[in-house]
C-alpha cells in the first residue's frame, strides 16, 4: 500500500510540476516589466518561493525522525496541498493569461528535464524516499529556472 501512495505522490508531483511552471510562465507574463538583473535583489520571492522551500524543510526534519511508513503519506499531503495551491492561484490571479505552447516551449523542456532526472534517479537508486526529497528540492528550482532562461532571452535581444 505504501508504495502505490509512493508512486501516486510521484505521479501528482508530475501534475503538479507541469501546472508550477505554468503559473511561473504565467507570472513571468503578468510582471514582464520587472523580470531583469536586479529582479533577485528587489524582489525576492519571484524567485524563491517561500511555500517550496517551507515544504521542503518540513519534509527533511520530518524525514529525520519519522516512521518511514508514515513519509509516503507526508509527500502525497504535501503534493495535493501544492496542487491545490497552484490551481487556485492560476484560476484566481492568471485567469486571463494565456500560455501558448509553442512560445514557453523552452520554459516546458526544462521541466521535462526535471522529470527525467527525478525517474532516472528513482530508478538508479531504488529509494523513493529520496526520490520524494529529489523532486521537492526540484521544486525550488522552477522559478529559478525560468527566471534565467528570461534574463538570457531578454540579453538576446
């Protein structure tokens, strides 16, 4: 049983990264006007998000003191209570933005990144409590990610 709840926090976390950088795309839209250089000094929370990294550090001290039966069951919480989070956002703050594919193509190839790592590593090491470490950690680095990919775009140009 345990391990289904392993592989459907897993298979969420997927979902969930999908529709993060979707929101992070989103955002990225919404504030073009403030996605420069100093963006990581004036503001930032568009950079690091305080919910992610919250989550990540209640599942690390979690992990150094809890029942291995019971970690499954804190990633798969930790995921929905994500997912919810990410929904709401995008349906209350980014309800008319759209994301066209074919232009945030390079922001989803990072994400399908992500993913390969996180299962490439899963399947490696055989350990899914790491593996629920692995891609909460990821999750710090979305924003990050599209982050420089627009500060390179901008230089570009």
């Amino acid at each position: 049983m345990i391990e289904i709840i392993e592989y459907c926090g897993l298979i969420l976390w997927v979902i969930y990264l999908f529709l993060f950088v979707n929101r992070e795309i989103a955002r990225k839209n919404k504030y073009i006007k403030e996605y420069d250089k100093s963006l990581i000094i004036k503001k930032p929370l568009h950079i690091i998000r305080i919910d992610s990294l919250f989550f990540f550090l209640v599942y690390l001290i979690y992990n150094n003191f809890a029942d291995n039966r019971v970690l499954p069951y804190l990633y798969l919480i930790i995921v929905l209570t994500n997912i919810v989070y990410v929904v709401y956002d995008l349906a209350d703050n980014y309800k008319g933005q759209k994301v066209v594919l074919k232009n945030e193509l390079i922001y989803y190839s990072g994400a399908i990144i992500l993913v390969v790592v996180a299962f490439v590593y899963m399947m490696f090491s055989k350990d899914l409590f790491n593996t629920c470490t692995l891609t909460l950690g990821l999750n710090i680095i979305v924003p990050i990610y599209i982050w420089l990919i627009k500060i390179l775009i901008k230089n570009k140009n």
